[in-house]
C-alpha cells in the first residue's frame, strides 16, 4: 500500500471541507442558526463530531464559512449573467431565472438569511449574513439601473424595485419552507414588477 501524497492529503481535505459546507448549509437553512448543532452537520456530512472542529473551531466560524460559500457562488451567478449575450433586460432575466432554480434545487441559501433574521442569533453570524445581502442588493441594483437605461425596466427608485424583487424571492424561500410542494411561479410573473 502506498502513502498518499501531500497533493492527495489536500484533496482529501478540500472534499471533506465541501462537505461540511453542504451539510452544514442544509442543517442552517432547515433548522435555523440557534437550533443547529454540530453533531447534525458532522452526521450528514458523513464524519466524526470532533473532525468538524479541526476544520471550523466554533459553530459561528462554520456558519460564516458557509454564508462566505454562498457568497462565491452569488459571485459566480453575477459573472455569468453579465456575460449573457443580449439586452440588460435578459441578463437580469437570466439572474432571476437562476435564483428562482436556486430556490427549487437549494432553498437553504435564502432560509439560512430568514432563519437568522427571526431568531437570537450572534451578532458576528448577522454582520457577515449583512455584508453578503448587501452585495445582493448591489449587484441586483446595478442591474436594474443598466435595464432603467436601456428602457427595459419600469421606472422608479431602483433600490425600492431592487428591494421588490428581493422580498418576492425571499418570500417564495419561505413559502418553500412552510409549503414544501407548493410549486413556484412562473418566471413572468416574479418579473412583472420590473417590466417597463
């Protein structure tokens, strides 16, 4: 049998890392901040209790980490829709598009944010859950002042719409919450308060 090598020791660590992040980002959105504990998340990660603490020493650094998570792919979703070819309109359609498959495929993104605005949680865990929604807020703002411009987006104060659309989504990540079968709603229909 062979040792593994340092390169392989680090692939090993990256995958149980990504792991914890996904069982911990389902634990969070389903149970909240509060109520989560890190026997669940080691659980459904598939290792031991005490290894979650060599990778996150408390469970605020794990919550960080996993809302950081969520704010690289946020990242990633802006990037590719203002790569999308075509008008404003149809980047920021394609953004809400995504968003909304977000809400089908992994809910938890959103109901980790309602979770933590509901409950009593640390205040370093609704500092870092602040910084991501206020790069949300921006990104989505500067997209619906590019669609103002282009004429393709109704007019009035882009952060009330941008505001809008975000509580619609976040209300869609509740009502997921509360109605689990309950089918979301057309794309049109989420974006009928933007149309110009």
């Amino acid at each position: 049998m062979c040792p593994r090598s340092a390169e392989q020791f680090e692939q090993i660590k990256d995958e149980r890392r990504r792991a914890l992040l996904r069982a911990a980002r389902n634990v969070f959105g389903r149970k909240g901040f509060a109520a989560a504990k890190i026997s669940e998340v080691a659980a459904q990660a598939g290792i031991s209790h005490g290894l979650v603490y060599h990778y996150f020493p408390e469970k605020e650094s794990l919550f960080a980490a996993t809302v950081e998570a969520s704010a690289e792919g946020w990242e990633t979703l802006v990037t590719e829709a203002r790569a999308q070819a075509g008008t404003p309109w149809n980047r920021l359609e394609y953004m809400c598009r995504q968003m909304i498959a977000g809400l089908r495929e992994e809910p938890e993104h959103l109901l980790m944010t309602v979770h933590v605005y509901s409950e009593d949680a640390a205040p370093g865990v609704r500092d870092v859950l602040k910084r991501f929604r206020l790069q949300v807020l921006d990104d989505l703002q500067a997209m619906i002042e590019e669609g103002q411009r282009a004429g393709e987006v109704a007019k009035g104060s882009p952060a009330d719409l941008t505001r809008a659309l975000i509580a619609i989504i976040q209300g869609l990540a509740i009502n997921r919450l509360v109605e689990p079968g309950t089918a979301l709603p057309a794309l049109d229909v989420v974006l009928r308060i933007l149309k110009a």
